[in-house]
C-alpha cells in the first residue's frame, strides 16, 4: 500500500495501530523505496535553493566567467551553510557569503572587456 502512494499515518490507521512501530513490522523497505523517496523529495523540495543556471567552469576568463564562478561558489557555500547546526561555523560562512555578496556587486560594476 506505501508503494501505491497510501500515506503512513493512513497506513497505521487502516491497520488499526496506535504505534508506529507495530505497523513498522509488517513494512519492508527496500534499497530501492529509499532511492524512489530520495529521488522524488529532492526533485520537489521547495526549501532547496535554485541550482545556479551557469556553469561550475566558466569556458572564458572575462567578467562575465569570473561573475559565473563566483554564482556557483555562493550557491555550494549556501549548500553548505544550510547543513550545519547554529554556531560559529554557520555564523562564519554567513560573514563569508556577505563578503562574496559585496564582491559580486563590485565586479559586475567593472567594464567588460
């Protein structure tokens, strides 16, 4: 029933039980259930931030490729940022992406030549 996309307080409530465990005894997940949820969680997570729409390498050292890798780096950094607990390491990247901020505002002000 979980693979036919029957939820799993639905699950335990058709089943009768008051306790998740009791119903997590007639449940066999699978390598492949875990793959299918990840998958399917990951492609329509609205908390995740957008992946950067430029290339990880620009193909050119100009502005506009410096500007590009300079995007990607403020995107992993956020990445990152987001996966560690409030601290100072969370605080520091959050000094970090303000700096990168500030320099992303001074290059696009450069000519592009």
């Amino acid at each position: 029933m979980l693979r036919s996309g029957v939820s799993f307080p639905v699950l335990m409530k058709l089943l009768g039980h008051i306790d998740p465990d009791m119903t997590m005894r007639y449940v066999d997940v699978t390598l492949t259930d875990v793959q299918r949820e990840f998958l399917l969680t990951r492609n329509h997570a609205k908390h995740l931030v957008p992946q950067p729409q430029v290339a990880s390498t620009p193909d050119h050292a100009d502005r506009n490729g410096v500007i590009h890798a300079l995007l990607a780096t403020q995107h992993v950094m956020e990445m990152f940022r987001r996966s560690l607990p409030p601290g100072s390491a969370r605080s520091s990247l959050d000094r970090l992406t303000n700096r990168l901020t500030k320099i992303l505002a001074q290059i696009k002000k450069l000519p592009n030549t």
